[in-house]
C-alpha cells in the first residue's frame, strides 16, 4: 500500500529531542531523536491495529510527560470503523487501542490536530492540568473538540465556533505566549475558511480550556495568502522567544495545491507580520504591520 496522503506526520517532544510519527500503509512508524548533535534517529516498534487497515487515516499524537526516555503518548487517527479512536502508549511501549465513542459524526479523513501541555511547560501558578485536546471536522464542516483528563473518557463534543471551514481542511493546534511572557499558556487552532484565501484562528487560555466547555474565540490578525488561495495542506508552529531569541513566535507554512508554491507566515511580539514566498526556487519577503492589534492578542 502506497504512503497514505494527508495530515500523516505527527511530532511530540522528548525534551530534549522529539518523537515523530507517521502512516506508512497500514502502520504507524516511529522514531526518536535526543538532541545529540547526531543526525540519525532511533527507530521505535510500529503501531499497528485491526482498524487502521485500510483506514486512510490522518493522524495527530499528544505527549504530556517530559521524560527523555519516557514513551507515554497518545496517537488519534479514524479507524476504518468510522470512529475516531485513541492509541495509549504506555512508558514501557505497549499500546492499547480504543474508539472515542463521545464523537459520532466525524467526516471522514478528517484533519486532526491535538494538543497537551507538557508538564515542564506548567507554570507553578496552574492549579489544574490541562486536559489533552483533539480538533476535527464535522460532518457538517464545522470544527469541533473534545477534551480527555484520562484515555479513555472524554467529553462531548463542542464546535471551535458556529463557523464552518473548508471541507477538508488541514487542522491546526499549538500552545503559544502571552505578550512579554514565556509561558505557553494559550491553545491556537488555525483552520481554512470555504472558498477564501483566509486561515482562521482561534485561541483559549489553558485555564478557560479547563474551566469552560466553550472556550474559544477569535484571535487577530487572520493570515491571508494575498491574491491566492490555497487549497494545500498548512502547519503551525510556535517558536518561544526563550528558545530563539527573536521577536517573531509563531510560524505558519502552506503549500499552493494549484501552482505548488510553497508560502510562511510569522507573527512577531512586535505586531508584524512577516511573509516568504517561495517562487523559482528563491525565498521573497515581504511585511505587514499590524501594529497594536496583534499585540492585543499576543
């Protein structure tokens, strides 16, 4: 079976190092990787189910513990059941599968994204843990969430905003800062409009996440493709301003369906917003100033 096309790549972080996942087939293959100063990555056992056979699934992987030797994660993908189910990882590296039953309406290959914070990411000031969060699209195209304290339960689920996206549209989540601060203590979710050349966003505290089942609202500025519009897949990053002493801490990377091309986006502390085409095999660059704006959301 070919390399299933879409959202297949999932990362979660070692600290120090990262944990990729991704669909090859009817498997998920996984490597390691400790900041070394090597290049090679250490190949894990592959994940392997009666349900991801002839899935097509996307995939997304959270990982809440920060131990570099410790393999605690959580993988979502949609079974070929239809069901959108839950791979728990134990620290030892065995794996129990299970469908997450709150969610019945799922369209299928659905973009997924899902987000924790890792616990070295927890301020002392956080009471509450936050939740592990998976984001997917409705049958009704509208972006919905669930929320898991423990695999296995999971609440009902509740749409980012009454607001449909793209159908199949890629699904975005990060944890990012509030201004002059390097605590990732916001939740990001970025998703494409219908017919428009627009990225939504949508953001939500670690503490409204945990407190409210209707946590979101929309975040300024919205990234736009100038004259484009992209029907391609996207990513989001978060870049602290801890880790990569510069103003700018978010990046966002989409390639052109239609033409290709390949464009990112990053959004500065300082309320610009900075865009890199790549065109002929070179990068242009180009700002846009949005002054006091992002710094209210940022």
């Amino acid at each position: 079976m070919a390399t299933v096309t879409g959202s297949t790549i999932a990362v979660v972080a070692n600290r120090p190092g990262v944990t990729v996942f991704y669909r090859v087939g009817d498997v998920i293959q996984i490597y390691r990787k400790i900041v070394d100063g090597q290049s090679s990555y250490d190949q894990e056992k592959s994940l392997s189910t009666h349900f991801l056979k002839g899935s097509d699934s996307n995939i997304a992987a959270t990982r809440r513990s920060a131990g570099v030797d410790d393999r605690q994660t959580r993988v979502f993908y949609q079974g070929s059941d239809g069901f959108l189910r839950e791979l728990t990882v134990s620290s030892d590296g065995h794996a129990k599968d299970q469908a997450i039953s709150a969610v019945k309406d799922a369209r299928t290959k659905t973009s997924l994204a899902a987000i924790v914070q890792n616990d070295l990411d927890r301020p002392s000031s956080q009471s509450t843990k936050m939740p592990d969060v998976l984001f997917y699209q409705g049958a009704d195209n509208l972006i919905y969430f669930v929320k898991s304290d423990r695999p296995g339960s999971w609440s009902d689920p509740m749409p980012i905003a009454d607001v449909a996206g793209e159908k199949g549209t890629t699904i975005q989540a990060f944890l990012g800062s509030a201004p002059n601060s390097d605590c990732m203590g916001i939740v990001y979710v970025s998703f494409l409009r219908p017919g428009s050349n627009y990225i939504y966003r949508y953001s939500a505290t670690v503490d409204e996440i945990c407190k409210s089942d209707s946590p979101f609202s929309a975040a300024t500025p919205d990234l736009y493709f100038n004259g484009k519009s992209s029907k391609g897949r996207f990513a989001a990053i978060c870049v602290p301003r801890i880790y990569c002493r510069c103003k700018k801490d978010f990046r966002f990377y989409s390639q052109f369906a239609d033409a290709g091309g390949v464009i990112s986006e990053g959004i500065g502390q300082d309320g610009i917003v900075a865009t890199q085409s790549l065109n002929e095999g070179k990068f242009e660059q180009e700002a846009r100033d949005y002054g006091e704006l992002l710094l209210y959301c940022f």
